[in-house]
C-alpha cells in the first residue's frame, strides 16, 4: 500500500469513526431516585409489616434514618433473595399477598 494510500485509508476510519460518534444521542437523563418516590414505598411494602417497634424484626424500618443505617445490610439481604421473607418456591402457584421481590430487568 502506497503511503498516500495508507494515510487516505487511515483518514476515512477517523471520518468514519468521528461521524458514527457524532450522530449517537446522548442517553436520556433518569430522575433522581429520591427516598418519598421510590424507596419508601418499597420498604412500606415489603418491610415495615415486620420492622417496626414491637414488630418481629429486629430493628425499625421506618424512615430515612432507619433505612440509611441499615442501607448495606438491606443491600445484601434483598440481593440474596434472603428478605423479604417468604418460603414457596417461584411458580408454585399464585398467592394473594405474596412477599416475593420481583426479580430486576
């Protein structure tokens, strides 16, 4: 390959590469996750029936406070699928009130 070839070839792959960049939009801002809009209502849901004072769980999970102490904790529990409670296996039929977290995207 010539030299001036090479360097016309080298030069169409940045042009290239440049317009393909150009073109891509850019990813849609998300709203913030705020504890009112989104967490609460998860932990009203799924938590507070057991975690609250006099309650069977073993601390209050109640307000911000309470879920922020906890925040690691809650993190890996509700990863391992370990809480919310909630003994049937997936699939083994349909309950009303079931305690099961649905599984993300």
């Amino acid at each position: 390959m010539t030299p001036l070839l090479s360097r016309l070839s080298s030069a169409s792959v940045l042009l290239a590469a440049a317009v393909a960049f150009a073109t891509v939009p850019p990813a849609p801002k998300l709203p913030p996750v705020t504890w009112a809009k989104d967490i609460a209502p998860i932990i009203n849901q799924s938590c507070a029936e057991c975690h609250h004072p006099g309650g069977p769980g073993p601390f209050p999970l109640l307000t911000y406070a309470d879920a922020r102490r906890r925040a690691r904790q809650i993190a890996q529990v509700t990863g391992s699928r370990f809480m919310p409670p909630w003994l049937p296996e997936p699939g083994s039929g349909p309950f009303v009130h079931a305690r099961r977290l649905p599984r993300s995207p």
